[in-house]
C-alpha cells in the first residue's frame, strides 16, 4: 500500500534549547533562513507524503501558525513586489494538508504516535518523521529510501546510520544482516548499550516506516522504567513474536539540531550550500580558520 501520510511528533520541551526554546518551540529555530521543523516537511513531501500530523504541546502554536497562510503578510508582500519572498511564503500552507493533535503528557514516541492514530487510516502504513534531524540528501530523500525498502519487503523500516564504535553507547542500536542496497533484516534492537556488548556500529535515526502490525502492539505494550511508552520496545515485542522489521542505511549527511553542536554545524554547511550566504559565508570562514 502506498504511503501517503507522515506523522511528525514536536511535544517535546527542547529543554538543550533554553533560554532559545522558553518561549517558541525548538522546532521553529532557524536554520539559514528556515526552520528546522520546515527542511522535515520539505523531505516528507519529496518523497511523496500528502498529509502530515504534527503531534504537538502547550507552547508549540508557532508551529501551526508556521503551516498556515498568514494573509497579511502575504497582501504586503505583493503591494511591495517582494516576489520572491512572497512565493517563498505563500508555498509552506501548500506543501501538504496539515492536521495538529496535541500530546496531553510527555509519554514517549510511542504514546505520541498512538495519538496521532486517529487520522491514519485502519491497515495503512506510516512514514514518522522527529523534529530534530535535518538530513540533507542530494539526491534521493532519505525518506524516500526508506520507503523504497518498505516497497520491497512490506515490513516496518528503521533509518540507519553508521557510527564510530565509542559512540554507540549513545544511541539505539541494532543486530542484524545485510539484504543488499544498503538494507538490513534486523534480529536485534538494544536501547544504548555498553560498547562491549553494541550488536553493530548502526545506530537508529529518527525516520521510520511502520505498519498495522507496529500500531498492534503499541496500545498494549508497557511502559518502560521512566513511564513512557517506546517505539523501540514495539520493535522488540514485534521480533519477539518473530514478525520482520528491517533497517535502511541511508545515503546523506545527518545534522541532529537537537544538540547545539550539530545545529551549528547545520547552519555553517547548509549555509555554504545556499546561494544567498555560500560565498560570502566560505570567505569568511578561511579568513576566520587563518585567524585562529
């Protein structure tokens, strides 16, 4: 079945943020001259997503006001001639039909996709997109390839992506076999082991593809230590009941803005990148390296 809806959970508080989160969502932060939340959307739709659900929280209205027309804004753009910023604004309500549901407690992933439950249909799969990663392919979305696999196999699919081996401890991580093309049948998920006992160097990204069979499980699957309901323990309750779940490693550079170091990073190679900022940014860098 084709994949034509994305859920985007953003009730998170940012809380690495503060004070830049205290009174918009980490979401809206910019990078170069968009927010985060907008590059998560723009690889959804590319890769074929028609409708998004944001799972939202008190305090993250910034976000939907982000995906609606703003009229006024719109009107004095065109009485000015601002063209291209009025094309660049008016497009954002266009990219896809938008619906928000707000995550009553901070729960877990897991309860977040539960929530968002309502606006997907019975037996439809589910692309879920979380708002911190930026990955910035140039050619084929990352999101797109991780649809691909589902195409091929019609299980649920992890993003992938390989670390080195001091880091895994870090992340999720997963045990498995590769199937070729950069897809991985997985037997093993392990919430941030000790490096000795990481199954792999693949750790799990916040891209997924998931099935009845995931939203199945969720409502029954118990919370973990911290009371929150995780869609890493779905996956373990899915291969415990020897059910398929594979991984897609996929082909781009990853920029996790939920950490202050990797959204700099983001803005300086993203900017090298745009055609407003890309000289002038690459000057500035040489002569500020030379400097130091």
């Amino acid at each position: 079945m084709k994949i034509r809806k994305a859920i985007i959970p953003v009730a998170g508080m940012g809380t690495r943020f503060l004070p830049a989160s205290k009174a918009q969502p980490k979401e809206m932060l910019a990078v170069v001259d968009k927010p985060v939340i907008q590059y998560i959307v723009e690889e959804a739709v590319a890769s074929g997503i028609e409708e998004i659900i944001f799972v939202t929280s008190n305090g993250k209205r910034a976000i939907e006001d982000h995906f609606d027309r703003n009229f006024e804004l719109e009107y004095r753009l065109e009485q000015k001639r601002k063209k291209a910023a009025l094309k660049a604004v008016s497009k954002i309500g266009k990219l896809a039909k938008f619906a928000f549901v707000r995550q009553a407690k901070p729960l877990g992933d897991g309860h977040a996709v539960l929530t968002a439950l309502p606006f997907v249909d019975a037996h439809e799969p589910v692309a879920v997109l979380f708002g911190d990663d930026i990955i910035d392919s140039d050619e084929k979305p990352a999101l797109r390839q991780l649809m691909d696999v589902y195409e091929k196999y019609g299980d649920p699919v992890i993003a992938l992506q390989k670390v080195p081996k001091k880091d895994v401890s870090k992340y999720g991580v997963i045990g498995g076999k590769s199937v070729g093309a950069g897809a991985y049948q997985i037997d093993r998920f392990v919430e941030k082991p000790p490096v000795s006992k990481a199954p792999s160097n693949l750790i799990v990204i916040g891209r997924y593809i998931l099935t009845p069979e995931v939203f199945d499980i969720l409502p029954s699957q118990a919370a973990g230590g911290d009371g929150e309901i995780r869609l890493a323990d779905a996956f373990n309750t899915l291969l415990e009941q020897n059910k398929a779940l594979y991984g897609c490693k996929f082909e781009g550079t990853r920029y996790d803005c939920g950490n202050k170091l990797g959204f700099l990073k983001a803005q300086v190679e993203l900017g090298l990148k745009h055609p407003d900022t890309g000289s002038n940014l690459k000057r500035y860098l040489k002569k500020t390296i030379k400097s130091l």
